[in-house]
C-alpha cells in the first residue's frame, strides 16, 4: 500500500488537510463548489440545518442538509490552480487515510456540482441564460501534469478543436466530458447545453483586449463557430476543465452550471445578477 509522505500528503496541526482545514466526516457525498468565498453563505442560506462551518484562506466551507439530504459547499477562489487544490484535498478526505497516511481499499466517489458565473460566446444567447456544460476544453495547463487517460470520443472532439482553431504555439489544450449522468439530472429546457471553454486568466485569455493588445485577436470568433453535432462553444469560465478532467480520473463526478453576465459578441454586461443566480442555487438543490 502507498504511503504519503508529509511533504506530499500535507495535514496541518490538527491532522486535516492542509488548505480546506477540512477533516474527512466533515463532507458530504454531494458538494457544491463556487469560486466566491461569500457565495457559500448564500446557497447555504437555502439549508434547513447547518452542521459545521470552516474559513480557511479562500476556502469556505459550509455542510448542511436540503430537504433531508447531506450537503457541503466549498469555495475555491478563482483558476484552475485552486481547482487543482480542492480537488485533490476533497479526495483525499474520502479516499486516503489521513493517520495512516495510506489509501483505502474502498473508494468513495462524490458528486461535485460548480455553480458560477460565466462570459456567452453566441451573440443570440441572452444574459442571465443557465448554462449546463456538457464538456470542457482547457486551455490552461493543470491537467498536462497528470498521466490521466482521456476517453476516446475526448480525443476525438479535442483533435476537431485543434485542427479548427489556431490557437497561440505555447498552449496545448485538453477536452473534458462533464459526467453524462449528471449532465442528464440537470438538464432541462430552462438550461442552454453546450461546451465550455476554461481559460487560464480573465482578461487576454479570454480575448480581452486592453493596453497590451493580443496575439490572437480572432480567438472568441472562432470559438463561436465550433460545432460538434450541433453542440456549440457557449461559454468563457476558468474552472471546469481541471474540475472534470481530475474529478472523472480519481472516480468523482463532475458537471457545472453558470449564469451568463457578459455577452461577448454584443459587448454587454450584467447589471445585476444576483437573483437569477440565486434562482440557479434553487435549481440545482432541487436536483442535486
């Protein structure tokens, strides 16, 4: 059996794991994640019990329970690199023994539904649409550090992407399907089901232009005109590909919904969404 070393498996004085401040009873099997460290408190305001509540850094933690059923939500600041983070500490809570530093023969798998906000790449999408993300392609690098086998039809939707769109020399992208079964318990004719594309930053990244210009000034057009039998690129985000492509390799499963708030084709912006992402929350307690 594998043991972990402290330098690898790293716990804090308590013997919880080192940024979550987390210890393993204290998840449930079903977890919401959101980037906004404040956003816990509002889907937990929704709960009919508060079990426990924990602050670490950016990550907030809140475990209660929804009409009967056992839920935490955790915040994960914003980027892949937090997600990376929360991922694997989460699993290691269910799934290795923190005293004996070993993992368990039994495995747990969690359901990690994202709800966060997003940028529209259709010009006919309306802000404040719920966007259900069928897969993700990274354009960050997170996923390029692990030995993860992607799927078949994974391959084959990122190598139309790659030979589709150009995108600068130094990023090697990746595909991620969302889990198909969650994907299934969402879907509705009140979400918009598509593809997302995760970047690494919020401004160039995403084809943002300010004082420094871009190198790719025709990257959000040409994600726009993706299509993989008849699903489209409908959204900017920068979490859901580190989050289904490790979440699905350590056996978790993984989808995201966001509220569109800007329009890039159009130019526009929310002002003011805080209702129709409450009105999310709802949406997703009520079928998670």
């Amino acid at each position: 059996m594998i043991q972990f070393p402290a330098s690898e498996l790293a716990l804090n004085d308590q013997g919880q794991v080192y940024h979550l401040a987390l210890s393993p009873n204290d998840i449930a099997d079903k977890i919401i994640v959101v980037g906004d460290p404040r956003r816990v408190e509002t889907v937990a305001s929704f709960f009919d019990e508060i079990e426990l509540k924990v602050s670490h850094r950016e990550f907030n933690t809140i475990t209660g329970f929804y009409k009967g059923t056992r839920i935490s939500v955790v915040s994960t600041g914003i980027g892949t690199d937090n997600i990376d983070i929360v991922i694997n500490e989460l699993d290691a809570l269910v799934n290795i023994d923190l005293e004996k530093r070993s993992e368990k023969v039994q495995k747990r798998s969690l359901e990690i539904v994202r709800i966060g906000t997003c940028g529209l790449l259709q010009g006919n999408t309306p802000i404040h649409s719920f966007i259900l993300s069928e897969g993700a392609f990274g354009l960050d690098n997170v996923a390029h550090f692990y030995p993860i086998e992607f799927q078949q039809n994974e391959k084959a939707i990122l190598s139309l992407f790659t030979h589709q769109i150009a995108l600068p020399k130094a990023i090697v992208p990746y595909f991620s399907e969302a889990n198909l079964e969650l994907v299934s318990r969402f879907n509705s004719n009140e979400v918009l089901r598509g593809y997302t594309v995760t970047s690494s930053g919020f401004y160039g990244p995403q084809g943002r232009s300010l004082r420094l210009g871009l190198v790719e000034k025709s990257l959000n057009e040409k994600l726009a005109a993706f299509d993989v039998n008849g699903l489209k690129i409908l959204n900017f985000e920068m979490e859901s590909s580190a989050l289904f492509a490790l979440g699905k390799a350590l056996g978790h499963k993984c989808t995201t919904l966001c509220v569109g708030v800007a329009n890039r084709v159009d130019g526009t912006f929310s002002k003011g969404y805080e209702l129709d992402l409450e009105r999310l929350i709802m949406y997703v307690l009520n079928r998670i």
